[in-house]
C-alpha cells in the first residue's frame, strides 16, 4: 500500500509531458488529481484525466493560466470542493522560448517565461497553501 493512498493532488501544466506523467503516476499511487492547464489544452488536459480515471482515481480538470492568480485560485478551489482537500502540490508548468540564444530572446519572451516558470510556481504554491 503507497503513502499516498487518497491523497489529493494538484499538478499545473497537467495536459501533456511531465505534467501528465506526474498525475498518471500519482493515480497509479493512489492518489485523485487537480489537473490544471492552459484553454488552449483542453483536449490533451481531457486524455490526462482519461489516463488518471484508468488506475480509477479520481480527477477535477479546470482551465487555468498559471499567471492568472484568481483564476489559478479558482480552479484549485473548485478542485477541492469537489475532491474535499488537498495534500500535495506540484508546480509543474513551465515554457521555454525555443530557437534562440538567450541574448536574442525579445523582451516579451523573457518576460513571458519569468512569468510563468517563476510567478507561476509561486502562485500555485500561494493558492494551494490555504487549502
């Protein structure tokens, strides 16, 4: 029996990549999945939830943009209204401006990036804390 057994756990950038493997191995622990991602990922954030309800856990999937903190909060809120807690977070979502060396990146991009891997973990963190 893992630890992790009816745990609740919440995964950002859950559609696809790391994100779906790490939802995937926590159902295959045990655990039921808050799996977040972006709008644009609806379809593939659906197959996640597909693959988590095929080691018969439970999963809550919303749209949602880790930049966005009320959004972001939301979200992991609805999640644990519906799944009644949560126990482990894990920040998952992160993007990397693809192409460029770094001293040709735009200022948009570099943004954008610091926005989501950094602001967006500690988001994710702020809104999960409180649960």
């Amino acid at each position: 029996m893992s630890g992790l057994t009816d745990k609740v756990v919440v995964v950002t950038g859950a559609a696809r990549g790391t994100g779906r493997t790490h939802c995937e191995r926590f159902a295959d622990e045990g655990a039921d999945v808050i799996a977040l991602d972006v709008a644009e990922a609806a379809d593939d954030l659906a197959e996640t939830a597909r693959a988590v309800r095929a080691h018969g856990r439970r999963c809550v999937t919303a749209p949602a943009d880790v930049r966005d903190y009320d959004a972001l909060d939301a979200a992991i809120t609805r999640g644990v209204s519906v799944l009644g807690r949560l126990d482990i977070v894990v920040a998952n979502a992160g993007i990397h401006a693809q192409g460029a060396p770094t001293w040709e990146i735009t200022e948009e991009a570099w943004q954008r990036t610091l926005d989501v891997n950094l602001t967006g973990a500690w988001h994710t963190v702020k809104a999960s804390v409180t649960r």
